[in-house]
C-alpha cells in the first residue's frame, strides 16, 4: 500500500502545483505585474520631482508589492475554493503544514519575481543608481520581506478563504500585521539605494527584523494552517 | 431490489466487513439536528444509495462518514476508525466528491489526476490505471479541464479516487448536472468500483436509477433512517 508524503514532499507538491497553474493563466504576469507597473508610472507623474521620487521609491516599490501580495494571496486560495479543492484536500489528509509552506513558498516566488521588476522600474522610472555593496543588500532585504509578506498573506487568506466578503476581509486583516515588513523592508532598500541619507551598513538591522518576522510568520502560519483551513 | 428490512442497530461494529457503522448517530447544526439518531451498518464492497428529500440527511451522513463531521452523540466508526475519537487515520483511506469535483481548471485532466494520486503517494501505474478504467481517453488527457464537460469533469474527479485506491468512495449528488448518457456511464464506473471491493456510498434524488444500481438502498427522513432495502 502507498503512504502519504512527508510534509517536505507536500510542501514541494503544492508549490509546484501553484506555480505550473500560475504559468498557466499568467494572472501575475498579465495582471498583477502591469498593475503595480502602472501605479509606479501614474506615482511619477504626480510627484513631477526627482529628488522627491528618488526618497519615496522605496516605500512605493514595497507598497506597491504589499497591495500586489492582497491580489496573489487571493488568488491562490480562489483557485482551491473554485471546485471545493480545499475541502478535498481536508478529506484526503494531506499535511496541513504542507499545504501552508507550498502555498506560502508559490507566492513568495511570484512576490520576489514582482519586487524585483519593481526595484528596476524604480531605478529606471526615478533615476536611482544603487551602490556597489547596496545590490548584496537589496537583494537579501527583497527575499526576507517577500518571504515574510508570503507567509503572513498565506495564513490570513487561508483563513478568510471560507468566510462571505473575503475580498475586502483581506485586507483589513493583512495590512495592519505587515506593517512592520513593510517598513523594515522601506527602510533596508533606503539604505541600499542611498535615498534615505543613510549608508547600506545601516540597512543590515532591517534586514534581521524582516528575518525574525519571515521565521516568526512561518512558524506561526506551520502551527495554525490546519484550524485556519478547517471551516 | 428485494426484500425490505427493517432498520435494526448492529452492535457488531467491530467486524472487519463492515465499512460503516453508525449508532445512534446526531450531528447538530446549529439548533438544528442535521442527523437525529442514524443507525446504519454498510458492508464492504458493497454499493449503497442513500435517498430522501432535501433535508433528509443525506449530505450529513457523507460527511460524516469523510471524517468532516463529528458526531454529537451516538458512535460513527468508518473503516474502523472512530470518527469522534481522531478521523485523521481514516481520511487518506476516504474519497469524497460533494457537488463540487476538487479539480484545478488550468491543469490538465492527467495533471489533476496525478497530483491526486501523489497526496497519497501513488505512482504513475496507478494514474494510468484509473485513468484507463475511468475511460479518460488519449485525446482528453492532456487537455486543461475548464474545456472539459460537466460528465468528463466527473470522471476525473473519480479517476483521482481510483488512482488513491481509496476504499470508500463518498459521492454526493453524483449525477447532477450529467445527461443521460453521461449518468449511464457513471453508473458504470461506480459498479465497476464496487466490484473491485471498493464501498461506495452515493446521495441522489434520482430515485429509480439509485433504485436500479445499488446494493443497498437507504431512505432518510427528517435525519433519520426511514427504511432499508438490500440485494
């Protein structure tokens, strides 16, 4: 008799699950990605100054990600909920924390390839030139803060996947608890870009709290996927 | 169908042939008692319909017997597994289909198949297999299952329970939506299961087909079990 797998094969499983659907309907690529592309454009023609555009690109590039996180995590729990897969999986037993880490690993791999077309609009768009030891620190500070975002806007859309009204609950549950992603990873792409009158060294502490709360959000996320999930 | 026999508790619950054995069983939703003292015993390999109107019960009893329900009161061993102690056990060994088919629109019927197959660790014998005995054709294998059709959608679903050798199926309403030909087909495949030694267990208001096809009928009323008829 076959066995189940084991939560690291689930977890590999479901992610590549999630990311095949997604390069399928290339919701990120022809939706998600123009979106935030756009809100970058139209944010350079209302602030019509360099120098201010030059010290707001980092809180716009993580903002604009964060509003594209509500977007993705949505997403990728309509597409269990369409034909009752969430609750099939339920039946079939397949590790819950399994489940979480596919899910939250999908979406941090649609995030970073996001962040990372959002940092080069913004050097591009706003005339930044980052640098040397600041690329080290970008691109450290990008994974830590789109892990952490995956797995904060995996827990609360699983939870809100079940409930009436879930598209305007998401927000409302994931803005405020990302709060400090949001900053830590402003603050860290401030000094790798040199915008904030800070130097890069001084973005490595940011990057320590962006860990903690990736660690701590995907912990949490491990011990709570199943209750979340259940009704 | 033959003789009527009247609903008797079986107190032999602990016998290796039984698949289902409900006593006494109430599931409450709410105020309302969905299922007000069921006592029902299913063979195994045997293939059972379960009738009544809306509100009978009829969903309640599948989910129950899935391990999603627990009961209130009265004893609910499936597989001789205690539901209301710990289903966990039970549910890679339970297939259910409700009204939706737990499919993923931007794979393939083959893709659905297999990723069905690998929650349980199943290997690609056993997808070619269900595959073949759900007659999923060469020419609809690979083909994305939102162009697929509500009876073709049917018989992936049921190719992901053949292929996770499951050894009870659950199917609630599983006709709906199909033409006539389709319902022909599914009565087919859902024979051909139980005569393979799975137990299958199906809801339907299609009275004379449940009437025709099934081993062992069972009438609910009100959430209670009304009346049986065996072969």
């Amino acid at each position: 008799m076959s066995t189940p797998p084991g939560v690291v094969a689930t977890a590999r499983m479901i992610a590549a699950r999630d990311l095949r659907i997604e390069w399928r309907a290339r919701v990120v690529m022809n939706q998600v990605i123009p979106f935030a592309a756009v809100t970058m454009v139209l944010f350079a023609f209302a602030v019509d100054d360099t120098g201010a555009l030059g010290r707001l690109a980092p809180g716009l590039v993580w903002l604009t990600v964060m509003f594209s996180l509500l977007l993705c995590a949505q997403r990728a729990f309509a597409i269990e909920s369409a034909d009752g897969a969430l609750e099939a999986l339920r039946v079939a037993g397949v590790d819950p924390v399994g489940i979480f880490l596919g899910k939250a690993a999908a979406l941090a791999v649609q995030l970073l390839a996001l962040a990372v077309v959002m940092v080069l609009a913004a050097l591009i768009l706003y005339d930044l030139d980052p640098p040397a030891g600041g690329v080290v620190l970008l691109v450290t500070s990008a994974i830590c803060a789109t892990c952490a975002l995956a797995a904060t806007g995996t827990i609360y859309a699983g939870l809100a996947a079940g409930v009436s009204g879930r598209e305007t609950l998401l927000p409302l549950l994931v803005v405020p608890v990302v709060s400090p992603v949001l900053i830590g990873a402003t603050r860290a792409v401030e000094a790798a870009l040199g915008t904030g009158g800070t130097a890069v060294a001084d973005g490595w502490p940011w990057v320590g709290l962006l860990a903690v709360v990736a660690v701590a959000s995907a912990v949490v996320g491990a011990l709570t996927f199943g209750s979340a999930i259940r009704d | 169908m033959s003789a009527d026999r009247p609903t008797t508790p079986d107190r032999d619950h602990g016998s290796t042939d039984a698949a289902v054995v409900l006593e006494a069983a109430v599931v409450v939703m709410g105020a309302f008692p969905a299922l007000a003292g069921v006592d029902l015993r299913v063979r195994r390999g045997t293939l059972v319909g379960l009738r009544g109107p809306n509100g009978a019960g009829k969903t309640t009893v599948l989910r129950l017997c899935a391990g999603l329900l627990r009961p209130d009161r009265g004893t609910a061993r499936v597989l001789n597994v205690d539901v209301a102690d710990d289903p966990a056990p039970l549910r890679w060994r339970v297939g259910y289909l409700g009204h939706s088919n737990g499919l993923y629109d931007d794979l393939t019927a083959l893709e659905n198949v297999t990723f069905w197959a690998s929650t349980v660790g199943a290997d690609r014998g056993d997808v070619d297999a269900a595959m073949a005995a759900m007659e999923i054709s060469d020419r609809l294998r690979d083909v994305r299952v939102r162009h697929l059709s509500a009876g073709q959608r049917r018989r992936v679903a049921l190719a992901g329970l053949v292929a996770r050798r499951c050894e009870l199926w659950l199917l609630d309403e599983p006709h709906t939506g199909l033409d006539v030909d389709a319902r022909d087909q599914l009565d087919r495949l859902l024979r051909a299961g139980a005569d393979a030694g799975a137990t299958v267990m199906l809801s339907s208001h299609d009275l004379d087909r449940v009437d025709a096809m099934v081993d062992h009928g069972v009438d609910l009323v009100a959430g209670r079990v009304s009346r049986e008829v065996r072969r």
